[in-house]
C-alpha cells in the first residue's frame, strides 16, 4: 500500500494534523495565519508550521513538501466563521474568508495532488464558493463523496456536526461507516480529571485550570441542573437579556452540561459559564469547564500543549480549542483515506 504525505492548509492548533499522525499519514507541514497556532502546532505534531495566509501562498512551496513517490493529499479546512448559521440572513460574501475556499481549489489545480480533504460547517453547502468548489474539483477528475456527518456516530463526546467533502483522482472514495452505535459521555471523557473551583489551576496540568466567577455568577451555577436552563433560578439570578423575548430563545446559555450525554459543541468561549452549555455536569464544581477539559471533549489527547505554561491565557487557548478540527474527526478522515488506498491495492 502505498505512503501518503499530507499538508495541511488552515492547520490551526493541529486537530486534524493530529488525525491524521494517527493513521499512519505523514503530515509534512501546516499553513495558518494564527500565530498562536505556532507552538501548539509544532510541539505536538512534529511538522512544520508557517505563517502564510492561504490565499498568497505559492502552489510550488506547497509542492515541494511532497516527497518522490508518495500519495499527495490536501486537506484544506476553511474557517467557518461566513458559513455558521450563527451569520443567516446576512450577506458574508465580504468577508475575507468567504473566498478561500477559491484559493484552496487554485492550490488543487496547481498541485494536482491524489487525495484532497475538506471540512465546515453544514450550512457551508448554502454557499455558492461551495458549490464552485465541487464543481472545480469534478472538473478535474476527482471522484467526490461528501456529507454532514454528527460526530458522536464516530466517538467524539459532543454534539458536533460537520460537513466533510473527500475527493480522489485514484477511483471513488467515502467516508467509513459509523464506528459507534453508543455515544461517549461527558463523564466518561473527563469525569476522571481532577476537581477544580472555579478560578483554580492544576498544579499538574497548565491547562486544567477553570475560570473565576462573579459572586452572582457563582450563585447562578450553585442552582443549575445538569441539562437545566436558567428558568431554574429565582427571578432575582435572571439576567437581564433572558427577560426580554429574544433571550427566551437561547435556554442553554449559562446552562450545566450533563454528565450522562455527549457534550455541546465546543466553541471559542467555551470556558465561559455564560457562553452556553459550559457548566460542569458535577454539582460539586461550581465552575464552567476548563481548558483540559474542552480540549479533551474536541478529542485533544491528554497532554496536548496549546501554549507555554506562562504564557497561557483563556481567550488565546479558547480560540484555538473552539477552532480545532477535533482529533477523532481527523483520524476517521484519516481512516476512511487508507481504508480507500486498501482497496485499491486489493483489486
């Protein structure tokens, strides 16, 4: 069976770099504009990181990495942001990241690579730079299997969604069936860390560390139920959004995960009690989830370091946590890639 060497475009923290590692892929190097990406992404992974929007770099750096016979594949996870459907009804089309899903196709076409791999959003098929996408991609030969899949049919402990377009000039390609008929637990991925306050770090762990809580705050989580909502409290805990009509809309914000389900899906600010589901399912921690904790839930292996230990900051780690491509979505694309190289070889 022959090798695969992969770049990875948009590479972020390292999520899918990490995958992929694990299927026996040699990811060469990682392209991002997030300088932040930088340690987390190359103290990880092994591979090389740098600092160049997608959109200016030159398809022949992105070849060179490819190495004399082997399999080329070109994963390209765009970020997200123009196609959630936190932005419907508005026009994202002037966005700067809406088109780099055109510079991508224009690295595919220059480089030519077997393999290539993509990831979003659902929604990001509403959107015509999608669909100019696929059809670029037909245009040039490569057979196309593309689908939103729910990521807990596959092990990862959260409620994530997410579109993923693989594509192959080698003969038709598809993403391997579910691997898991039973969800994994929020208590099961990370009910054995150790117990924090809120505003308390690990001495062992950087990354295992919670943040503060306003005196109101703590309150307000002190009477939530795991799977509650804020129509739980007292009147007087209700802050002021939920008392309008437009805050009834949103019962999971300020909410306790539950510790017998797959989690929410992490976002940017998913260390924040007041930024949705991000409360701990244990009522003996009064504190949202910490930065362990939400990487570990994006299937981040327990030891992953996003940041040197002084130079740690919620916000900086969030980003990157919420933004990764999860681990375990990673390594299934990883699989379904070789599963499709076996076959080939077989016939």
């Amino acid at each position: 069976m022959q090798d695969i060497d992969a770049v990875d475009l948009f590479c972020g923290a390292g999520g899918l770099t990490a995958g992929l590692l694990k299927t026996g892929i040699s990811v060469r190097a990682g392209y991002d504009i997030d300088l932040n990406c930088e340690y987390a992404y190359k103290t990880n992974n092994g591979a090389e990181f740098i600092a160049e929007s997608v959109a200016l770099v030159k398809a022949d750096h992105v070849a060179a990495w490819y190495r004399p016979n082997r399999l080329k594949l070109l994963a390209g996870c765009a970020p997200c942001q123009p196609f959630s459907s936190y932005n419907q009804g508005r026009d994202t089309t002037t966005d700067v990241k809406w088109p780099l899903l055109y510079s991508f196709e224009k690295l595919i076409k220059s480089i030519k690579p077997e393999l290539v791999t993509m990831e979003n959003v659902p929604d990001v098929t509403k959107h015509q730079v999608y669909n100019d996408f696929v059809k670029g991609l037909e245009d040039e030969g490569y057979y196309i299997w593309a689908g939103t899949i729910h990521c807990i049919d596959y092990g990862l402990p959260q409620h994530r969604r997410r579109h993923v377009l693989l594509a192959s000039k080698l003969g038709p390609i598809a993403m391997i069936p579910k691997t898991h008929s039973k969800p994994v637990t929020v208590k099961e991925a990370i009910g054995k860390l150790p117990k924090l306050a809120a505003g308390e770090c690990d001495p062992k762990d950087p990354l295992h560390r919670a943040a503060s809580l306003t005196p109101i705050n703590l309150q307000r989580i002190m009477l939530s139920e795991p799977g509650g909502t804020w129509n739980d409290w007292p009147e007087y805990l209700r802050a002021d959004c939920h008392r309008k009509a437009s805050g009834k809309t949103y019962p999971s914000v300020y909410g306790r995960m539950r510790g017998d389900e797959p989690g929410p899906t992490m976002t940017t600010l998913c260390f924040g009690f007041g930024n949705g589901r991000f409360g701990h399912y244990d009522k003996s921690q009064a504190r949202a989830i910490s930065l362990r904790e939400a990487a570990t839930l994006q299937s981040f292996p327990k030891n992953y370091k996003f940041m040197p230990p002084e130079n740690i900051t919620f916000k900086a780690v969030g980003r990157m946590i919420g933004n990764a491509v999860p681990v375990r979505l990673g390594e299934i694309i990883g699989m379904s890639i070789q599963h499709h190289i076996k076959e080939l070889a077989a016939v």
